[in-house]
C-alpha cells in the first residue's frame, strides 16, 4: 500500500506541476501558441481515447465484466462533465467588460478547473489501486491533456485582467486540488475495497466526453489540408502511445 501512496502521490504532483506550463507560453506570440496548440489537442485527444479504450475499460472488463452497473456509472460520469461544463457556461457572462459590469469568467474558470482537477485526482487515486502500470498510463494521458488545458486556463486568467504572477498563484491553487482528490481517493480505499470500480468507469466516461465532446470539435475548426493531416497522425499519435503501453502490464 506505501508503494500506491508513493506513486500517486508522485504522479499528482508531476499532474500538479504542469500548471506552470503557461509561464514557458510569454514568450512566444499569440500566433505561434495557437499553432502548437492544436496538435497538442490532437495529442491530447488520441492520448485520453487509447487510455479509455485500452486501459481503463479492459480493466474494467476484466475485474467486473462490462454488466449494467458499469454502464450506469459511465452514464453517470458522462453526465457529471456535461453539467459541469453546462455549469460554467451558465455562469460565464456575455456582456461587454465595464467597471459596472465586471466578468467573473476568471473565477468560474478557477471553480470549474479546480472541481476537474479534483476528479483527476481521485482518477490517478483509482487508477493506481488497481494497478502500477494503469496507474502511469492514466496519469501520462492526463498528462498529455493537462499541457493544453493549463495553457489556455491561464491565457483566460491573463485575459481577465490577473497580472502574470497572479495568475500563476491562482493557477497553481487550482491544480493542487488534484492532490486532495488523491489523498480522498486513496483514503476512500480504507472504507470500500471497490472503490476503483465505481470511480474508473466514471474515468473512462470523463475521458470519453473530454476528447469526442471538447477537443475533437476544435479540430474541425481546422479546414486547410496538410494542417488536418498532421491533426490526425497527432491523434493518432496520442493512441499509439497509449497502446505501446498496455506492453508494460
């Protein structure tokens, strides 16, 4: 059990650490970070689809049998990352900016990131209950959509108003909360031995809704040729990663 808290509590805070990613961004123009960052979604997306489909559910399989109960809890996680992305555009307001009507997207940001990152947390917690090399591959795709996402949190950040070291402040502040949703994660452990198999198929449903609902979109906004080539082997990319991984466990 030392060894789990050890790797999850590692992973979280490398998961953790990637908030900072947006101070590397400064230095290089709109124009070019819009450039990176759309194979970076790609990545992002091929990486979260291979972890579902060829970590998280075969898994799942293999432990419980793929029966009712799972696709009622994947029913459940999709649903909980639709209401929270339905959740802060609700909140976001579509007014001008004015000192009378001031935007509150930076908070509603930095709520709905934090609550994301939570469940992150209690994901690597999950993930590594079961076992050693889900736990790696979980965290590597996460990972791989946490650089993209960090990137754009703190643009927003920027954007509404926050000076650089406070947005880097703020932005940390809500990524740590993944580190809480470990300790629970793996806390939860000591109350339910089968905590794993109600929060992985939520996982697996997250990772799903993330990548089809969320970045896949972003890509169609992309119509010139050669750059939608170079999106697919990115995606396809981010997949292959994940299933030379499955040779580790």
């Amino acid at each position: 059990m030392l060894n789990i808290w050890f790797y999850s509590l590692v992973s979280v805070f490398i998961v953790s650490s990637v908030s900072l990613i947006g101070v590397v961004t400064l230095s290089i123009s709109l124009e070019k970070l819009r450039k990176i960052l759309i194979f970076l979604v790609s990545f992002s997306a091929g990486s979260l689809l291979g972890d579902a489909f060829l970590h998280i559910l075969p898994e799942i399989s293999q432990e419980t049998g793929f029966n009712v109960s799972t696709a009622v809890l994947m029913f459940g996680g999709l649903m909980t990352f639709f209401i929270l992305e339905k959740y802060i555009h609700w909140t976001h307001c579509h007014e001008p900016l004015s000192e009378e009507h001031p935007h509150h997207l930076a908070t509603m940001n930095l709520v709905g990131d934090g609550l994301h990152n939570f469940l992150d947390g209690l994901i690597i917690a999950a993930s590594y209950l079961v076992s050693i090399p889900l736990g790696i591959a979980t965290t590597l795709a996460i990972i791989f959509h946490e650089i993209p996402q960090e990137i754009g949190d703190f643009g927003v950040l920027i954007h509404s108003g926050f000076s650089k070291a406070k947005a880097i402040w703020y932005n940390m502040l809500s990524a740590w909360v993944a580190v809480i949703g470990t300790i629970v994660g793996l806390l939860l452990k000591n109350f339910s031995g089968h905590i794993s198999t109600v929060i992985l198929p939520i996982a697996a449903a997250g990772f799903i809704y993330i990548a089809t609902a969320d970045l896949i979109p972003e890509l169609h906004k992309e119509t010139k040729m050669n750059r939608s080539l170079l999106q697919i082997f990115s995606l396809a990319a981010g997949f292959l990663i994940m299933y030379f991984l499955t040779f580790i466990e």
